[in-house]
C-alpha cells in the first residue's frame, strides 16, 4: 500500500478532476430518451456541456435550471418545477435526471423535498416521466462520484423493491465511468456469446457511440430503458465493474435481493480470465473458440511486448478507478510508476494502487512529480505537460478533445489489453532516443586503476 498524500495547495494549478454534476449527467446520458438537468446557473451547465461535446463531437441534450441572482437568494425551487415542466412539455423525456450544484448545495436547499413536492402536484402533468435527483455538489468528489451517484439515484428511485422470480439468463452490469463506448460494446459482445442476456446501466454505448438518427431527437436515443431499470430485481446475477460502482450494486442487493461480483478491473490477463470464468459459470457453458482466440492473441502481445515496458518509468493522473486500472497494467508488464496524482482520496481502491505514494492534486503536480518519466498517461488537458517536458503523452480519461475516436477506444479484457500492449509499445519505439558510442560503451570512459595504468618511460 502506498502512502496518500494530501492536496497542499490552495488552488489548481492544472485541473485535472472533472465535476460531480457532469458525471452524473453522463450517466443519465446512457438511458434511453433521458435529458440530465442542472439545477444551478447557466455557467455551470456551459461548461460541462462544452467539454461533452468537445470530447464526443457530439449533440448533447444537457439543460439547465438557469438560477439567477433573486432565485439564488431566496430559493430555486420555483426554477426547478419551471425547468421540469417546460421539458416535459417541450422533450417528453422518459427521464429527467437532476445534477445539483455547488450553488444549491451551498445554500442547503431541499431538492428532494422539492421534487417529491413537484411530483404530488404535477402527477398529471408529469405521467409517463421519471424524475430522479443526484446531489452531486461540484465542491466535493469528482466524475467517478458523480457517475456512482446517478446510478444510485436510479436504482433507488425506478427499480422495483422486493424479491422477484429470476429470469434465467439475464444478468445486470453496471460498469464504471472510465468503461468506453468501445469497452461496453465488447462486454455486451462477450456477454452474449456465453448465450446470456446482458442489461447495462448506463449503458453510453447505445446513446453515444455516434450513429446519426434519421430525424431531430431532443433527448438522448439509445441507451438503458427505464423499464429495463424498474425490472433490474429479475436478474439472476449483477456484475460490478469498477470500486466506486460498489454503492449502486448494494443498494441493488438491498433492494431486490440480486447478488454482486465486483471486479476492480477487466484489463490485463488475470482480471479477463475471472471474468470469463464467472461467464462460464453463470451460464453453464465453455467459453467459445473466439474468445479463446482472443486470450492467445494477448498472450502473443505479452511476450511481443515486454521487451517495451521493462524498466519503463510511467508518470498517471487519472480517477482513482482508472488510475487502478492503468497502474496494475504497468506494473504487470515490468514497467515502474513514477508518479501517481489523482482527483479526490474518497476511493478505498487507492490502498491497492501500486505505487509508492499517491498524488491528490493536479496535472501541475504531474508535471513536478513526472519529470524524468519515460511516458504522461492522462488526458488532454496534460498535453502542455509533456511538451514542456519532452516527454510523449497517452491520452486517457475524459476529456479527450485533440483526438478523434476516443470513445472507440478499447481498453479492456483480451482484445482491449492486447490494444494497450501496441499502442503503448509503439509510443516507446516512435520516441526512442539514439544511444552515443559512449553510452553504449561505457568501458570507454571508465577510469583505469593506477596498477594497471602504464608507467610513461614504458613507452620509450
């Protein structure tokens, strides 16, 4: 277990967490004819709507309270109702997801209360639309939280409580923020090869994978349906993806009785071939020749590949799942963590990071603490870094807006960490340095001992 460190410093220098508002309305994004909505003012929502659609290069439906300076003093409640109605009538969602602000929640105002006082007076009005609230405060947390939080607040507020038949087959997963539309594809993929019957939540890969409709949606399409979340309770088995996914899939336990596997990460050799074998077991059946066909192609890249990584010093910022999640690659492939800087020190998956010591602060930590690394692993907002530095950058996380195809970008089990192998080895080999004489000889410049040294009159 390596040592925490605290933030220190009284203001960012280089941000590197994104809010827990935006990671709530990203998760309500993977529902199906869903509009997340912020309650706080309109600046709050611009800026997280500009870095959606900058990382996606997509429309994203994202609205807003739009508190002004009176509804900040004496309450926005009337600004809520307003905001919930207009949409109703104007987007007909089948849900809309409430993201708190820092405003609000600094002013200790009673969302919850609010929005069951909405629902008992507007139930008419309201018919056919699920209403759920996150309190997601920007002061606090990151996007991981504010993922988990939105979760939480589905199941809570549409699954159905109690204890139901099983439908055989079907299995829940809930898979973290740092999963790629790509990743959750492939786990829907391996899935039903085992002849199962998948429902995800959230699932982005239907809602943001970048298929264009034949016609204007104004809420989000594709995705989880509510009904596939009011009947979560029927599912024979949940798997969890990620430790800040741990709170929905207990209050899902709780509620309907579903029982839980939690993998902390699907990348890399052994975490692939866990979950493969809880496939196996759930479903009965032998894992199909493609996916072993997909373990042997790792396992060629890891041999392929070590040769890259030996040694290789590698500087991460990243949440504290994905940060895991990459670290362990690393590790795994005989290269050495230099620096470790993360977003918040909630998670108890920093205890099983393998580093020596874990960063809470920001990318102008990175750039303290990642001088001398072989590789930045972050996202784009590092790209000042490396250059200053000199040292190349992987880009990972969100947001990703210098790049196309980030959200196509597999990372996970078989295929996913056979990707990662390449793309990293082949950053290593553009960025090689030439080696001088001297540094390949160092015989060369080696000090002889005086006893071995020869006398000067042995010359003549």
């Amino acid at each position: 277990m390596g040592r925490i460190l605290p933030q220190t410093k009284a203001a960012a220098v280089n941000p590197l967490k994104s809010s827990q508002p935006l990671g709530a309305a990203l998760a309500f994004l993977g529902v199906d004819g869903a509009m997340p909505l912020f309650h706080g003012s309109q600046g709050c929502t611009s800026f997280a709507l500009v870095l959606l659609v900058r990382h996606f290069k997509e429309a994203i439906p994202l609205q807003t309270t739009a508190m002004d300076e009176v509804a900040t003093i004496l309450g926005g409640p009337d600004h809520l109702e307003e905001a919930i109605l207009n949409l109703k009538a104007r987007t007909k969602p089948t849900l809309i997801g409430v993201c708190t602000t820092a405003l609000v929640e600094t002013r200790g105002e009673d969302c919850a209360g609010d929005i069951a006082n909405i629902r008992l007076r507007r139930t008419k009005e309201l018919a056919g639309t699920e209403v759920v609230l996150a309190n997601t405060p920007d002061f606090d947390g990151a996007i991981e939280e504010g993922w988990a939080k939105a979760v939480t607040a589905m199941i809570e507020g549409i699954t159905r409580p109690g204890e139901q038949a099983r439908k055989s087959k079907k299995i829940v997963i809930l898979p973290g923020w740092n999963l790629t539309v790509a990743d959750i594809e492939h786990v829907r993929e391996m899935v039903e090869s085992f002849g199962l019957k998948p429902v995800i939540l959230p699932d982005v890969s239907g809602s943001l994978d970048g298929t264009v409709p034949d016609r204007w949606v104004t809420t989000t399409y594709g995705g989880t349906s509510v009904e596939d979340i009011r009947e979560l309770g029927t599912a024979e088995q949940c798997i969890v993806i990620g430790e800040h996914m741990r709170r929905p899939a207990e209050v899902l336990h709780r509620l309907t009785g579903v029982p839980y596997v939690l993998f902390r990460s699907l990348t890399g050799l052994r975490d692939a071939d866990r979950f493969v074998s809880l496939l196996s077991t759930v479903s009965g059946a032998a894992a199909p020749s493609g996916v072993r066909r997909q373990r042997s192609q790792l396992q060629d890249a890891l041999l392929d590949g070590h040769f890259h990584f030996g040694g290789k010093k590698i500087a991460i910022a990243a949440e504290p799942d994905q940060l895991y999640q990459l670290a362990s690659f690393f590790i795994g492939m005989g290269s050495e963590i230099a620096a470790a800087v993360t977003t918040a020190a909630m998670s108890k998956i920093l205890e099983e990071v393998p580093a020596q010591s874990i960063q809470i602060g920001d990318l102008g930590d990175l750039e303290a603490l990642g001088a001398g690394a072989d590789l930045l692993v972050t996202h784009s907002h590092g790209r000042q870094a490396a250059q200053r530095l000199g040292i190349p950058l992987m880009r990972v996380g969100f947001p990703i807006f210098d790049r196309l195809g980030a959200q196509h970008k597999l990372t996970i089990l078989y295929q996913g960490t056979r990707d990662l192998i390449f793309e990293v080895a082949n950053i290593f080999q553009a960025n090689r340095r030439a080696h001088t004489p001297g540094a390949l000889d160092p015989l060369r410049k080696r000090e002889m001992p005086d006893e071995l040294r020869p006398s000067p009159l042995a010359r003549h």
